[in-house]
C-alpha cells in the first residue's frame, strides 16, 4: 500500500491496483501550492463531509479522471446535478464491496453543509479494509465512544486522525482514539492549513511517543509504502 499526502486531509491510498483519494482540498491551500491536481489520478474519491476544505478540487479532479465519487446519499446527489454521475452514495452504518477492498461509513461527530450552504448529511469517517491493510480514516471529528466498536468488527493496521484541535480533535483526543479503535500508528490531518489549527510539530510528535503512539506528520507531496 502506498499513500500520499496532498495537504490538509487529503490523501491518495494505492491499493489492489487502485487509486483512492480522500478529500481533495489541494488548489486553494496555499501550502499545497507546489502539487498540481492535473497529475492527479483517483479511480474513486471518498468525501467525509460537505465542507469545502474537502472537496474544492473534485469537479476538476473528476473531469480529468472520471473516479467514482463515493459519499452520503446528499453529497452524491448534489454532485450529480453538477453533472458527476459516476457515483456510489452511502451512509453511515453502510458498507459497501468494491474491487479494492470493502468501505464502512461510520460515525463523525461534526457540522456538514455544502459550498452553497445546503444540507450536506450527516459527517462520517471510514473503514477501509483491503488484502493489505486495514485503516481507519476518521474525517472531521471530536472523540467519540463509537470509536469502540470500530475495534469490535475490524482489527486497524492504522487511522488517518485530525489532530488541529479547535475544529476537530487535538493530539490527546486522538490519542485517545487510536486506544478506542486500538491501533499504535497514527497519521496526522487537518492540521497547520489555518492559523486556527498550526501545530508545533516537535511537541505533538513527543506528546504521542510518550503515549507509545507513532505519529507520522507527512511532507506534503510525500509518499511513502507501507
């Protein structure tokens, strides 16, 4: 499995001979500056939510690759009067079999509204399970005893977690989390794009040794296999 990193919460997971791309937020974030979205290729992208720091770049993304655009049942429709009608709409609790592995919509506890101020759905986080790996991407979220039950059905290899805190959890919540859901790698989102939620990455990193968690703040543009 390959993932790489775009910026913010967005990242492309390279699986079964497949592109998932997560919450493509790249063009309007200054620190993305250097990735350009026309080399971008997805075979499916998955929304978390409504809000626009997830999903400015996936008209163009999907205009360029035709990737199955997979998310709640409003967000898909919105996008289908937009014209992406390669679709797969979902909700939380569902799961769904594609041909890279099987995805689970679960709980996120954070607001959702479209870029037209229209009503997004429930926010949601997934569980992704391949032949190599099982992950947990949690989206836009505040800690949450759900988290539990994620354990109870799937053992995670690892979970891409928000760690800016003011929006979404901080380090210690998503430390927390990874308990929960009770994995030991974590890979850090939502983070440093605002001034709201920059981090200092050395305090962070030693807060989740400490917690005897590996926490991984990847460069943007990085890639790296697992």
């Amino acid at each position: 499995m390959r993932i790489t990193y775009y910026g913010h919460s967005c990242f492309l997971i390279e699986t079964e001979g497949k592109k998932v791309l997560f919450d493509p937020f790249i063009t309007p974030n200054e620190l993305a500056r250097e990735i350009d979205i026309n080399n971008i290729q997805a075979d499916y992208i998955l929304l978390s939510h409504g809000h626009q720091d997830h999903m400015a770049d996936v008209e163009a993304i999907y205009k360029n690759t035709k990737a199955t655009l997979v998310a709640n049942f409003e967000i898909v429709s919105w996008f289908a009067n937009k014209g992406i009608e390669n679709n797969h709409p979902m909700n939380t609790g569902g799961k769904k079999e594609f041909d890279f592995g099987s995805v689970k919509m679960v709980n996120a506890i954070h607001s959702s509204s479209l870029p037209d101020g229209s009503y997004a759905g429930s926010a949601a986080g997934f569980v992704v399970q391949t032949k190599e790996k099982t992950f947990y991407y949690a989206g836009d979220t505040a800690l949450t005893l759900d988290m539990q039950l994620i354990a109870e059905e799937y053992k995670i290899d690892l979970a891409f977690m928000p760690i800016g805190d003011n929006f979404t959890m901080n380090i210690h919540d998503a430390l927390k989390a990874a308990d929960f859901v009770k994995t030991n790698t974590i890979i850090g989102m939502h983070y440093d794009t605002f001034p709201y939620i920059r981090l200092d990455h050395k305090e962070v990193k030693n807060v989740a040794a400490n917690a005897g968690k590996e926490l991984k703040l990847m460069e943007i543009g990085e890639t790296f296999t697992l």
